[in-house]
C-alpha cells in the first residue's frame, strides 16, 4: 500500500457498464485500483490531472489478436522486407528498441499498442505444447496484460473423447488443459478442418456434417462437445469460435448453422467478417455480403457475440491456425508460405497478402466488415477487431473509429472502390454514425463483459486503474491515434505520446476446477502419443511471473 492518490479532475466520462455518458466528474486512483472520490475538504491527493475538456475512458482491451506464440514469430522471420522499410521503435531512457511491420516485435507491439490507449490483448490461437513459448513472449510485451485462448477444435484428445462419447471427460481434460496451460479460454479453429488438411485428401472439411475419418467425429459434434464442456466448467469466456471455412464465397451459411449448433450457450464467433459471404465458389461474379441475415440471427439471439476482423487496404501478413487456409492465401497471392503441424494438437498457416482498394472483393471484406458494426443493432454484442494482423494491424482502429463515427467520410472512401460494392453489399444506404459512447463500449467495455474480466473495462471502485485521456477532435482519427495521456494499474506511462514507464504487465488466465483423478489417463494419452514427457508439459504456477486468475462471475 502507498499513500499516492492520483486525482483526474473534471474530464467528461465514459463508463457505459456504470451508464455514465460523457458526464464531468473526477477519477480517483490508488494502489492500482479507482477508489470512491474522497469528499474530505480538507485531503490534498498526491498528484491532481486536469482533465477539464478532455475525455476519459476505460483503458483499451483487444480480445482477439495475434502477438505471441511460434506463428507470430515465424511470421517475424518471414518479413525482412517489411522490417527493412519501415521505422524502427528507437531506444530511449524508458523503452528498448523494436522493429515495426506488420507483426511487430514483442516490444513495439507493447508500446504502440499503450500508445493507442489500449492497456489489454489477448492472442487468439496458442497452441498447448506451445503455452510456455508464448507466456515468455509476453514476458517481453510491455505495458499490457495479456492472455492466450488455448487451441482445443483439432485436438486428438477432445475428437476421441466425442468419438467415445464421453462428455464428462471432455470436460474434465478442457478444465485440466486450460489449467495446465494456464490459457483463459478454450478457442476453436476450423473444427475438424485442420485435423484433415494433415491428414486426408481432402485436405479440409465443408458444412458443419462432414467426418473427420480418424475419430469419425463431424465439425458440429466438435463445437457441441466443446461448448457443453466450457458452459458446464462455468469459464469467464466460454468459448471463441472460428468457423469452418473462413474466406471462402457462400461460407454465411456454415456460419449461421454454427450459430444454430450452440443451441443456446454462450459462445462468440470470432472475425465474423471473413464468414459472411455469399455467391458460389471460385465465383468472383456472386461474391457478395450476407451481413444483413446473419447480423439478424445476432440481434435477436443474446447469448452470441461477435468481434469484426475488419479489413483495411494495404499489405499485412496472414498468420492462422487454419492450416488448410494459410496454403489457399499463399496459392491465391502467390508468395511465400508456411505451414506447421503441432503433434496432436494443431497447425498452422502463415503468407503475406495485400488488400487492394481496386479488387471487388477486398473492397467488399472492406464493406462487410463495417456493415458488421453498423447492423448489429446492440454495440454490446460486437467488438471492435482487425484480427491483427489478418484484416489490418492494430494500428488502424483509429481510422476503423473514423469511418465508423462519421458517415460523411465512410461515403468518400466508399466512392474510391469498385462501384459494384454498392449492389453487393448494403454499406451505402446505411448513415447510422457511433457516439463516442458506443465506441467505449465495442473497444473496452463490451470485451471485458464478453470476456468476463469484473476489474475492466469500467471506472467503479476496484476497478484496476487503466484508462485513457483523449483530446477530442472533430477528426476521430486524429483524436484516438494519440491520446493525451494512458494510465495502467494506476500509473501514468504515456503522456502526449511518449512512453514515460514501461511495466511488465500482468498475466491473465483461468483456473477451472476438474476432477484431478483424470490425469491418470491423460498421462498415458501422453506416454503413448506424445513427444515429451506428460511431466514436462504443464505451465508450472511460478512459471509467470504477475498473473491474475480470473474467475467466473458464476463461482
Ligand atoms: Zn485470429
């Protein structure tokens, strides 16, 4: 306990969990936490931040990105071109140096994300004999805390305990990896799909029925067993769904029998703008948006949520745990490719595209993902993603703020791509323009109530201390892409832009209970199949170094 009491005075508020919209009020801080404001006349707080004209929100949380983990630094490898061209993160008294591109080093991607006002990510796709790898990167990305979901939708284990049909031990073996890998939430991939990509010639799945032969378990079966299984181990985010066959022309409606198989659970369905085309395949002709029915299955089904994957124009790289998607990329653009099997567990894709504002087609990701946002109806229920770097680096949600708050500028840049977008997709007859309100909410308030973190997200006492100044700006471009000043567990580490401290930052996972006396079993699962030793692979609990298990607001 220190006796410093940060005060941040008369700024206009955003809080949208507590309904607080752009009233003037002070924010107390101490110990890392918000307090109750002191009224006592006569206390003196150690440090008073003028915030009158100004605006304070929660610190930003990204649910779904990739920043961590052996994909993300292959990708790294794979760009010196891009890290040639590009400045540099230059050393200075408070940070080390990084290299930019579009996966940055683990450094830089701490800093710039800080800088943006984000205080929080999660990367989407760690596989489990991975886990350690990507808790040290994280160890080395500064300023935020961070979390992994634990790849599960292709694993051996969870396919032949729904093969067996053996719910209870699926639950259990989900319970026990997510522990053991000390992840915060099961995610799925291509259920099946990259299961037969290494393994069959068909080298995928389509729709929702097809057997994977080795365990004769279909796609649906898999999200059932999985969903069941994280609802019933009462986990903060159940589950995080990347449906069968992203990218690909007609998908919507492998999308929406996804939505349909949940049968009512809570789940969310990740990147949804790469699942919500229609027209047949290989057919550039009929490539069009289906937002509009699946953006209505959402409106009217509360337990889903989704997050965008927007697409931005320009070059990036595509790093995924699709396998069968990362070679379909590299066939499509014609560059360089990698792909990796993780025993047992998972794979990988990895090639640079580029998203050109002249194709019909990038053009119309470009269109789908906005009418996302601008259809779903309730901002609780979609959140603010590029699937960094997929759709776009982090870098552009300023500019994904811009488009979405000013209708005005989203018609100009509408005008600059081919103008067949406009008969295949509704983005041009739509005007609904955000409030600075719903953008807190799809950037920082909406995932932590997705993601069920209680101490983010929001401003009441106990909240940790992570939130962000901006100088608003009729221009919301230039108003979030450098905010004023970030705080982060109470302390002030970006001020006009520059970084002034650089903690570590917390580790976030879960700790679901299971029946223990299932390690038995999978122990011989292991001494059967595995490369190392069923010993050897758990995360151990000293093994990070601040962390913070976060529980379900069930338990
Ligand atoms: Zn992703």
């Amino acid at each position: 306990m220190s006796d410093f009491v940060l005060k941040i005075e008369g700024g206009e508020v955003y809080d949208p969990i507590n309904g607080v919209n752009g009233e003037i009020c002070d924010v107390w801080i101490k110990d890392g936490k918000i307090i109750a404001p002191i009224t006592d006349p006569n206390f003196r707080p150690t440090q008073t931040i003028d915030a009158e004209g100004l605006v304070v929100m929660p610190g930003g949380i990204d649910m779904h990105c990739h920043i961590a983990g052996p994909k993300v630094n292959t990708a790294r490898k794979m760009r010196p071109e891009e890290k040639r061209n590009s400045d540099p993160v230059m050393r200075t008294e408070f940070t080390h140096s990084g290299t930019m591109g579009s996966v940055p080093s683990t450094f830089a991607t701490g800093y710039k994300y800080v800088g943006l006002g984000y205080t929080t990510a999660f990367d989407a796709a760690i596989p489990p004999l991975s886990a350690r790898h990507a808790h040290e990167e994280f160890a080395d990305t500064p300023c935020l805390d961070k979390g992994f979901f634990t790849l599960m939708g292709n694993n051996h284990y969870v396919m032949k305990s729904i093969q067996d049909d053996e719910p209870e031990k699926l639950k259990n073996f989900v319970g026990w990896l997510l522990n053991a890998t000390k992840g915060f939430a099961p995610k799925i991939v291509n259920p099946g799909g990259v299961e037969a990509w290494k393994n069959l010639p068909s080298g995928n799945v389509s729709g929702l029925d097809e057997t994977v032969d080795l365990y004769n378990v279909t796609p649906r079966q898999i999200i059932r067993g999985l969903v069941t299984a994280a609802n019933e181990l009462k986990l903060p985010h159940p589950v995080h769904i990347h449906c069968n066959e992203l990218g690909m022309p007609g998908n919507w409606q492998t999308t929406l029998e996804t939505m349909k198989a949940l049968e009512g659970h809570k789940g969310h369905l990740t990147h949804i703008q790469f699942h919500s085309y229609g027209g047949g395949e290989g057919d550039e002709n009929t490539f069009n948006s289906k937002v509009a029915p699946l953006a209505d299955y959402i409106n009217e089904h509360d337990n889903l949520t989704v997050d965008v994957g927007q697409v931005l124009f320009g070059s990036t790289t595509s790093m995924t745990g699709d396998g069968p998607l990362g070679y379909f990329l590299a066939n499509l653009y014609g560059t360089k490719w990698f792909s990796a099997d993780t025993e047992m567990e998972a794979g990988c894709g990895i090639a640079p595209i580029k998203y050109r504002n002249k194709s019909l087609v990038h053009a119309l990701q470009w269109a789908i993902g906005l009418e996302w946002y601008l259809l779903v109806t309730d901002p609780w229920k979609v959140v603010m993603s590029t699937d960094h770097p997929n759709g776009g680096s982090f870098l552009a949600y300023p500019q994904i703020i811009r488009l979405l708050m000013d209708a005005t500028y989203r018609q100009d840049v509408l005008k600059t791509v081919p103008k067949e977008v406009q008969e295949r997709s509704l983005l041009g007859d739509i005007t609904r323009e955000y409030t600075l309100y719903e953008i807190c909410i799809i950037t920082r308030s909406g995932p932590a109530k997705i993601l069920g973190l209680k101490n983010k997200g929001h401003l009441a006492p106990g909240a940790d201390a992570d939130l962000t100044v901006y100088t608003p700006n009729k221009n919301k471009e230039m108003m979030f892409e450098m905010p004023r000043m970030v705080v982060k567990a109470g302390e002030i580490i970006v001020d006009q832009g520059d970084i002034r401290l650089s903690p570590e930052g917390k580790t976030l996972h879960v700790k679901p209970t299971y029946d223990t006396t299932m390690e038995k079993e999978i122990g011989e699962w292991f001494e059967q199949y595995y490369s190392i030793q069923f010993r050897n692979y758990p995360v151990s609990d000293d093994y990070l170094h601040d962390n913070e298990v976060v529980q379900s607001n069930e338990q």
